[in-house]
C-alpha cells in the first residue's frame, strides 16, 4: 500500500516538474503585450468570481441588478480580452 503511494507521489512530482519546464519555455517565447493580456484576463477572472460570490449572497434587488449588470460587463471583458490573446498568439514570434 504505501509502496504504490510512494510511487504515485513521484509521478505527481515528475509531472509537475514538466508543466514547470513547459511554462518557463511557453513564457520566454511569450511577446510582452501576450503576457500583460493574460495577466488581464486572469484579473478579470478573478473579478468574474468575486462577483458571482457577491451576487450569490445578494438579497436586494437593486443590488442584485447592479451585480447582474457588472457581471456582463466583465464576461463581455474577459471575450475582448481572449480575442486579442488569440490574435497575439497567431501572430508570428518575431
């Protein structure tokens, strides 16, 4: 039993130390402006969640409806946003 745990443990760690190595290389070969889009967009993210937690435990109508409304939006952000890193991403490393 702990034999197959252990084992377990050191894939998890071997692959962990991959998706490490692949992001380091996908960083470097990242144009500043991708990098700052991606940043943004996990920042929307964040905001996306933040707001529906808000919106979760709104009880006011007004408030729910000014949530409701943020919460597009961010969603109609985070779209822009992802359409521009795709864009990015397209573009040829120069």
């Amino acid at each position: 039993m702990a034999r197959g745990w252990e084992s377990k443990a050191v894939a998890d760690q071997i692959e962990e130390g991959e998706n490490r190595r692949k992001g380091a290389q996908s960083t470097v070969e990242r144009s500043p402006e991708t990098v700052l889009l991606r940043q943004q967009l996990e920042t929307l993210k964040l905001s996306r969640a933040r707001t529906l937690i808000q919106l979760e435990a709104a009880s006011r109508p007004a408030y729910r409806q000014v949530l409701e409304k943020a919460l597009r939006a961010l969603e109609e952000q985070i779209e822009e946003v992802s359409r521009e890193i795709s864009i990015s991403d397209s573009k040829p490393s120069t």
